[in-house]
C-alpha cells in the first residue's frame, strides 16, 4: 500500500512537471511569429512575384512553422504604392518589393534596384554584400523605422517593346513610354515621355495607343503579359536594368523583437531566394526568346552610336542626383570605387 506522504510527493512532482510542460509550451507559444506581408507584384507573375512568394514557403519549411508570414496579393492588404508608409507605420509587417519605386523618398532607394549600364548580377551582389553596399542600404531605411533584407536578384531585362523599328536616337524622341527607375529619368533627357504604370496596366495602354512603347522586364516574363501582340520590335541589351534585386522590407520594431535565431532564418530565406532568382532567371530566357521569334517578333540590339548617347544622358542624371541627395552621392561612390578595383580583375578573369 502507498504511504501518504509517497502519495503527496508523487502527486507534487507531477504537478510540478505539468508545470514545467506549460512553461515551456507557452514560451513556444510566445516565440511563433506570425506575420502578413504586401507585395507589390502578384504571386503568380514569374520571378518578381514567385520569388516573394516563395521567399515565405522557405521561411515556414526552415523554421519548421514557428515563423510563419502571410503572402497577399497586391491591394489585398495595402495598395502596393503604400508598402513604405505602411511597414513604416508598423500597420503591415512586411512588404515585397524593390527598391527602385521609392526614388521619390530619396534617390539613392533607386541604385540598390538596378543601376543603367551597370553591373551584372555577380558583380552587383559582390559590391551588395562585400564592397559596403548593405550597411548603406539599411542605414537608408533606418530612420523611416524600416529593416531590409535583400531578398532576390534577376538576370538583365529587355530594354523595350516598340511599334516600329528604331534606327536613332531622333526616332524615340516624342515617343510615350512606360519606363521604371532611374532608366526613366535617361530617357526623358533624350525626350521620351516616360510614365511607370503597373504591370497588368500596361497591355491596355499600348493597345489603346496611351503610350507608344514599354519596357517591363525579361523576354519570359513580357511573353506572358503579350505585348507581343501590339508592338513586334523587341530591343536588347537591357541597358537600364542589367540587374535588378528585390527586398523583403520589415517595421524595424518587429524585426528588432526577434530572437538572433529567427533572423537567421529570415537572412537565409532571403539568401537562397538570390540564388533562385538569378539561376532560375537565367534558365527560362533562351526558350521565350525562341517563342517571341516564332510569334513574328523581330530582336533588335541597339547600336553602338544609341548606348553611347544613353550611357552619356545617364552620365549627367548621376550628377544630377548627386546634387539632389547626399545619400545618392555617398552610395554612388562606394560603388563606382568598387566597380573600378572590380574592373581589373574582371579584364584578366573572365573571357569578353
């Protein structure tokens, strides 16, 4: 027969076990994240959209479901255009984007998207991440109450879809573009009015002749949205745009409230998000090209004569923007040095 005093102490060391596994369930429990995210492209718009989306599918298998962010649709949750105000706010907890639609808060958001006639993505993600590129991009967000986390890179863009064939630069002139980013600001200097419209907003305004040309991103990325259909000439090399990477923007309080585990776990994401993007991006082209050839799409490249006279408006935009903003001249110098300590390694390394 068991004592009573075996009994109470039996019944003591259960209680205080019970006690235990609730302590430890509920700093479990306190330890999930659990966050929504706007984006600005939808999911299933190829790699801008995709990598979000699957940015927060790797987010959810590596923590094993204790970190957890919602993907929305763009508008769904917040207009995509006020991604910054609201993660600012902390009203959202994070937003997919890319940098380079907030040039109006301050120009230098623009070079951490793609930079004309700049470098390809290895060279781009070696100044990002080893050259001095990331600090600088954080401390931008920094007094708006934003974190960043890179969060993917794609290979270069086309540089646009014309009605007809462009043999100078007195032939853009007049033209009504839509156009992204700092590029935009290269071919007002040359006389195109340029306008940034949405992605599904852009087919209906070549066909309605609202605007006479577009660039949106890669050959298998337009295939999809068909502007094919209205404008035959296609133009490369994607001067503007050689490289573009995307970020996971994050309310600095929410991110500064995780453990060190859980922001390795966001960085990692993030990290093999780069190398999807980028692999995947280049894999895809070869195969649309050879669909757009088939629809009677013509491929042009731009003349030597129209790069140069680009690359010379581009040129002054930069000392433009210097004068405009003393982030842009700051971040414009960290990366023109590295690209010129870059430059001699990439004459003798690699085959041209």
């Amino acid at each position: 027969m068991i004592s009573r005093k075996f009994s109470r102490a039996l019944l003591g060391s259960a209680l205080a076990g019970a006690l235990g596994l609730a302590a430890v369930t509920s700093a479990i429990a306190a330890d999930k994240v659990r966050w929504k995210m706007g984006s600005f492209f939808p999911s299933k718009l190829i790699q801008l959209g995709s990598l979000g989306k699957s940015f927060v599918e790797k987010v959810d298998n590596i923590s094993g479901g204790t970190v957890k962010i919602q993907f929305t649709e763009p508008g769904a949750l917040i207009p995509p255009k006020e991604c910054f105000d609201a993660v600012s706010a902390g009203s959202v907890d994070a937003c997919w984007s890319t940098p380079g639609y907030w040039y109006g808060r301050d120009p230098a958001f623009a070079l951490f998207a793609a930079v004309p006639f700049g470098p390809s993505a290895g060279e781009y993600m070696a100044w990002y991440y080893y050259g001095g590129g990331k600090k600088m991009f954080e401390d931008l967000y920094a007094p708006h109450g934003i974190h960043t986390v890179m969060c993917g890179i794609i290979a270069p863009e086309g540089s646009g879809w014309f009605r007809k064939e462009i043999k100078s630069i007195d032939d853009l002139k007049g033209l009504k573009m839509r156009f992204f980013g700092l590029g935009a600001k290269v071919m007002e200097k040359i006389g195109v009015s340029t306008q940034l419209i949405a992605g599904p907003d852009i087919y209906p305004a070549l066909e309605r002749g609202t605007i006479d040309a577009t660039e949106f991103s890669m050959p298998a990325i337009d295939l999809d949205w068909g502007f094919y259909q209205v404008a035959k000439h296609a133009y490369f090399p994607g001067w503007h745009q050689q490289a573009t990477m995307f970020d996971v923007m994050i309310n600095k309080k929410k991110w500064d409230a995780l453990s060190d585990q859980q922001k390795a776990i966001i960085e990692t994401a993030c990290g093999d998000n780069m190398r999807e993007g980028l692999a995947e991006g280049e894999a895809i082209q070869g195969k649309a090209l050879k669909t757009l050839k088939e629809k009677g799409v013509q491929i042009h490249k731009w003349s030597p004569e129209i790069l140069a006279t680009l690359n010379e408006k581009w040129l002054e935009v930069v000392e433009e923007d210097k004068a405009k903003s003393d982030n842009f001249k700051k971040v414009w110098k960290s990366y023109s040095d590295f690209r010129d300590e870059y430059k001699v390694w990439a004459d003798l390394g690699y085959l041209r």
